[in-house]
C-alpha cells in the first residue's frame, strides 16, 4: 500500500506482510491521499488488530508563541507522540501519529526561564483524540441515529462520541448566524407518554424553507417564553412577521407581549386536529352503542370504518365510501358530523381573505350550534377565545406544517434515544438532525 499526502507523494510499501496472500494478487497496492495538510509520511505499520499507524511529521518550521502570539522558529525539541484516530481505510482502523515540534520564543524568554511553544497542526484539535476529519465522519453517523449505536459501529466510547458532540455542537442558537427570522413556531411536546411535562421547541423557518432550531424552553408558562423572545436580538426581532403557535393563551400573550408587530397565527393543523377530534370522539360513541343495539351480523358489516373515517371524502376509496355509508345509515348524527368536518376543512383549503374566511367560520359556527349535535361544543369554545389568531392564517397562509414535520422528527429522536431529558443534548440533538447532512458532507 502506498500513501500520498496532498503535497508529495510518499511511496512506503508497508503494513502488507501480513496479507501476502493478497500482495501477490494484481491491484494489491493502492495510492490513498492521506488528505491531511502540512505532514509527510514517514513509517505505517499495523498493529496486532490490523489497524494502520501511520507516523507522520510536520512540514511546518514554525509555530506562534502561546504567550505573544509571535511567530517562532526556534526549534527546541519534539514533544511526547501523540496518536490521533483518523477515517479508516478499507474497514481498517486508522491512527495518525505524531511527535509535535516544539519551538522556543525569543521575545519571550528569559536566560532563566526559556518560552517554549508546541506546533499546533490544522486537522486536530488539542485534547481531542481524533483527527477533525475522523469526528466530522463520526457527527453525519450521529444523524437521526444514536450515540450508543455510532459508539458500537465505531468501537469508541459512549463518553467519546459525547465527547465529540460537545466539540462540534452548540447548546445554543448562533444568532449572529442569523440574518433574518422570517416565521418562528412555538410548539411544545411532552418529553415522557402521558407525562404532562412539557418542553417548548421555538423554531424558524428562514426565507430558503431551512428550519432552524432557536431553543428548547423547559416549560410552557409565559414567563419563560417571554424571557426567551425578549434574549432574541433586537435586530432579529424585527425580522420576525408571523409567530405559529398552538392553541396555549401564554404563547400568545408572551409573544403579543414582547413581539407587538408581530402577527399571531393559531396553527391551522392544531385547529384541524381539535375539531376532527370532536368527530372521532362522536364515532367511538356511536360504535358502541351500535355494538349493543345491533345484531352480530349488522355489526359486522360497519367494521373497519375507523380509517374511512378520519379520511376526508375526495381520498376514500369506493368501497370505503360504501363502508361509511352503512355506518351513516345505523348513525346519522355521525353523518353530519362528518359533513360539518369537511365543510370547515374546505373553508381552510379554499382560497380565502380573512374577512370571508371569519364570516364563513361565524356561519359554519351558527349551523352546528342550531343542529343537534353538541359533538363539537368544546370546539366552539376554542373558536370563540382564539377566532383571529385562527384566522390569522388567512393573511399569509403561515402554518407551523414545518414545526409538525420537525416533532416527527422529535418524537423519532425520543424513540431513539430514549431517555434524553436533558435539553441541552436535546438541543445537540435536535440541531445534528436538522444540520447535521449540511455541515459534515
Ligand atoms: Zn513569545
């Protein structure tokens, strides 16, 4: 095998007598570009697990003085060896090791006391022991999988890859990152099943449709919220046009609060979501008392309506239409509920000014509370207290569609990596996923 760095090929045919076999077969001898700067190669050898260590020096004669930050070339001596993981080749491990140079200051040094600086080289970082290259590799394995398992795959540490996490990855928003905020959305999700303890996620979603990550809030009060929304820059405030929320009064007090120009909207999915479930709460209802009110035979004939139902009309199948008929046939109320879901998703799909679309609420409102049904009552009410941030949508058609794709994401990362309540990792977390691809292919 040969190795070349970047500047000047190094033929070392080493580290293959120990597959001779293969040696002697064609092709058995590669060029690899060690693609790390300002060293050259001087020995590799394998060890007993056939890992390659390949030893290295640097080609630099200089380095600057920790204490005057000068530029040095006085050598003094090589400091102890260091030895770095770096990418494997051909699923072999791979080590750098290095002797860095030492260099002595002029300035700064006394006939007593002698300034002795060592070489720090680009491709690692001091204290890491890994090369920059090794752990970008290890972050994209981090995404949307876990440490435990990047830990098995790689052979290092559960403490190494968290380790490497905090080397790269911020707890925080880099706000000078940011130029503009655009639309940021505020949803919460419960880090335990049936836990009522919720965090905030407080996303943006900039001009190019990237979502970012701003923060993780360990609760809902206003307080809290409003701490963090008045933290954002004043520059990056006003960049802010639309906040998504849920339907969660402190949300939108904290934001009217310290974000006035700000136009709140009441995301339309978790709108969608209240009133379908309203519906659904209607069908079970109505399922059981068909149970006992029906024979076997006529029951057997309404199963399976569950999907149908929550489908809107233009995605049923025919048959499924024909289900949901029978069911309607036994369950009339269940019919109408199905209607008014439609008619109000319609209002949401079609292209309205918030006038129209207020007006066509008030009236759908108007035809519920005169029919019989009372499945949607707790829904009116919500309509009631949040009917302008509701139709707030219509001004610019903002929902938080990109905060729901982004809990998909977050309830994944909790399945994977189960037990993660520290926001901070989750934070780390959370900003891999999103990024992670971006920043280290
Ligand atoms: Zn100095």
């Amino acid at each position: 095998m040969v190795f070349t760095n970047k500047t000047k090929s190094v033929k070392l045919i080493a580290a293959i007598q120990k597959q001779k076999e293969v040696s002697k077969r064609m092709f058995s001898k590669l060029s690899i570009p060690l693609d790390i700067p300002d060293v050259q190669v001087i020995d590799i050898k394998t060890n007993k697990r056939g890992d390659y260590v390949i030893t290295v020096e640097s080609t630099l004669d200089s380095t600057s003085c920790h204490q005057c930050g000068r530029e040095i070339s006085k050598y003094h001596s090589h400091d102890r060896a260091i030895t770095l993981r770096h990418l494997p080749i051909l699923g072999h491990q791979v080590y750098i090791r290095l002797r860095p140079k030492r260099y002595e200051c002029g300035f700064c040094s006394s006939k007593k006391h002698r300034k002795i600086s060592t070489q720090q080289l680009s491709w690692y970082s001091p204290k890491s022991p890994h090369t920059k290259a090794y752990e970008a590799q290890v972050l994209l394995q981090l995404v949307n999988s876990t440490i435990q398992d990047v830990a098995i795959k790689e052979n290092l540490g559960y403490e190494a890859v968290v380790g490497i996490v905090n080397r790269y990855v911020s707890t925080q928003v880099d706000w000078f990152e940011l130029d503009r905020l655009e639309v940021v959305g505020l949803d919460e999700i419960a880090l335990k099943k049936g836990h009522r303890d919720y965090v905030v996620i407080v996303t943006a979603r900039l001009k190019d449709g990237q979502v970012k990550v701003l923060a993780i809030l360990p609760n809902r009060e206003k307080e809290t919220v409003k701490a963090f929304l008045a933290r954002i820059p004043t520059r990056l405030q006003r960049t802010i046009h639309t906040v998504c929320t849920d339907m969660w009064k402190a949300y939108i007090n904290a934001v009217k609060e310290v974000l006035s120009e700000t136009v709140v909207v009441v995301d339309r999915f978790h709108v969608a979501k209240k009133y379908r479930d309203c519906a659904d709460k209607l069908r079970k209802q109505e399922l059981k008392r068909l149970k006992t009110e029906l024979s076997a035979d006529q029951y057997n004939t309404i199963k399976g309506t569950m999907w149908p139902f929550r489908k809107n009309k233009v995605d049923l199948k025919p048959q499924e239409a024909l289900l949901l008929d029978r069911l309607f046939d036994y369950a009339p109320s269940l019919k109408l509920a199905y209607h008014f879901r439609e008619k109000l998703t319609a209002i949401f799909h079609n292209d309205l000014t918030k006038t129209l679309a207020t007006q066509a609420i008030k009236d759908w409102r108007q035809e519920v509370q005169t029919c019989q049904l009372t499945c949607f009552d707790p829904f009116l009410t919500t309509l009631d207290t949040y009917l302008d941030e509701i139709t707030n949508y219509f001004l610019h058609r903002h929902s938080s569609g990109f905060v729901e794709g982004l809990n998909n994401k977050i309830k994944v990362l909790k399945r994977r990596c189960y037990g993660l309540f520290n926001l901070d990792h989750l934070f780390q977390r959370l900003f891999l996923d999103l990024e992670g691809y971006a920043l280290f292919t």
